[in-house]
C-alpha cells in the first residue's frame, strides 16, 4: 500500500492506464485534486509527506480510491467531480444532463452577437433555449450577454430542468424554466432567437460512441433516431409560429448533417442560412431567419 502523497497519484495512474483511460495521468491528477482539495504548487511542496500527516489522510485516500475506481470503469469525470467549465463558467452536471461540450460554445458565441444585433435595433429580446439540459447555454447566454436577455429554457426531462434550475441559482439567473415536449406548453409565447443543441446521434450509431457517452449520458439527450434529423424536423417545423418578426434560429449540428439541416430549414420558410465551423474546421452550427411575417 503506497503511503506518501506521490505514491497515491502514481498508483492512481497505473489503475487508470490498466483501465484504458485515455488521459490517465490528468484524469488521476484532477481526481487527486478534487479529493485532497490541493493545488500543484502544495502538492510539490508536500508529495512526499505520508498520508498520516495529512488531516483527515485515511479517510481521504479511501475516498480517492473510490472515485478512481468509478473512473476506471469509464463514468465521466464530470459526473464524478459534479463540474463542468462551460463558456468559462462552473456548470452543476449529474447523469441527469448531458455534459456540455467545448464544441457547443461556438453555438453560444455565434447567439450572443446576435442577441447583440437583434436588442441593438428592437431594444427588446427574448430568447428560447431548446432541450436546454443543464442549462449551459441559457445560463450563458444570461449571464454573458452585454444586453438584457429575457431567457426561456424548455426540457421534456424534470430531472434536467431542477440541474438547469440548480444552475441558474447558482449564477444568479432569472430563466423561465417549462417542462415541455418540445413547444406543446409554451402557449402564446413569442421569441426573437430560438436555441437549441438536440439530441442528433442516429440511433444505430450509439451503440459505437465512446464508453463513457454511451454507459453513462442520458439517452434521451442523444438519441435523434433514425436518421439523427428527428429534432431539426419537429421544432424547425413548428418555430415559425412561436418567432416574432425577424426570428434567428440556431442549431448544433453533427459534422455530418449540414445539408440536410440546411433543406429542412428551406423546407419551413427560412432563408440567409449559415454554416459555421468548430474549431477543428467541422461544421458545427447553423444560423437561419425566419422569413414569415409574425401572425
């Protein structure tokens, strides 16, 4: 049994490379960090004091062989810590919501210009965040955007909607929040910017997603059926009439599902769409105007 604070982290990386944890060694060290609640600097000071000197050491080193265990069996970080940074702010996460992306901020950055542009000529905004899951992007978009936001955030998911309320606490949002399949509650509501990152892994294809997506984050969260189009389909379909005039609605994507994003929404009445990219040059986001007048 290791005993000095070094010792612990090694052991840690060992357990995880044997477990084929593909970042190991950061894995381990953010499990030791969250655990003994230290930073580098003191680690370097102190990994080589026993574990005894350490307050509370026994107790500690039980605690961090758990949740090297729990990460050893690929469930996220994230669901072990309860964290995530998104846009730069701590996100509440549980297996509940999906974990948000790095990939996902280019969505909010791309909405909070607009929201910008959009309050900049109406002097007025209200946004809608479909599927909102943790809540990362209302809470963003609330909490980042340099004009008022009046923040909508719909999940057909109650146990995602009390994380996104968790959150929005947190960070001092106020966010309408409604449990919702989709637009069904959403009465007479109208927005100038509709959001949303839906489920869109074809169903065939999860089975094939890494282990800790496919063991662990919420299926309902994923899953767009078929043909991974299920979601664009039924909010692009039904957007127009919840959009004032000059609504701007805004998707993830998955890299491969540009074009048939793009025929949908031409389909139902937009127009000045665009594609942008990720910062691996995949597409990742479309941005389109409803052309309809309001009703």
């Amino acid at each position: 049994m290791p005993f000095r604070m070094c010792e612990i982290l090694a052991e840690a990386e060992e357990i995880l490379k044997k477990a084929k944890i593909e970042e190991a060694k950061t894995d381990a060290w953010l499990l030791f960090e969250f655990i003994f609640q230290i930073d580098r600097a003191h680690y370097f000071l102190e990994m080589t004091e026993t574990i005894a000197n350490k307050k509370h050491g026994a107790e500690l080193y039980e605690k961090y062989k758990e949740v090297v265990f729990m990460r050893s069996r690929h469930m996220p970080l994230q669901y072990i810590t309860g964290h995530q940074i998104f846009m730069g702010i701590d996100f509440m996460v549980n297996p509940d919501v999906l974990i948000p992306r790095q990939d996902t901020e280019i969505l909010a950055e791309k909405v909070l210009r607009a929201c910008q542009s959009i309050f900049e000529r109406k002097k007025s905004l209200h946004v809608l965040d479909m599927c909102t899951g943790s809540g990362c992007l209302a809470v963003s978009l609330k909490k980042l955007s340099k004009v008022p936001v009046n923040m909508t955030a719909v999940d057909l998911s109650e146990k995602a909607l009390k994380t996104a309320a968790e959150n929005a606490k947190k960070h001092d949002c106020e966010i309408e929040l409604i449990n919702s399949d989709l637009f069904e509650k959403l009465g007479k509501r109208k927005f100038d910017i509709i959001v949303s990152n839906p489920p869109y892994i074809k169903t065939q294809e999860i089975p094939c997603l890494m282990e800790e997506v496919r063991n662990y984050e919420p299926l309902m969260a994923l899953d767009g059926e078929e043909d991974g189009l299920k979601f664009y389909k039924k909010i692009t379909e039904k957007a127009g009439e919840y959009f004032k005039t000059g609504g701007v609605l805004f998707y993830e994507i998955g890299c491969e599902q540009a074009k048939d994003v793009i025929k949908i929404l031409e389909k139902n009445k937009f127009v000045n769409i665009q594609v942008f990219q990720d910062l691996t040059g995949l597409d990742r986001v479309v941005a389109a105007e409803y052309a309809a007048e309001e009703t």
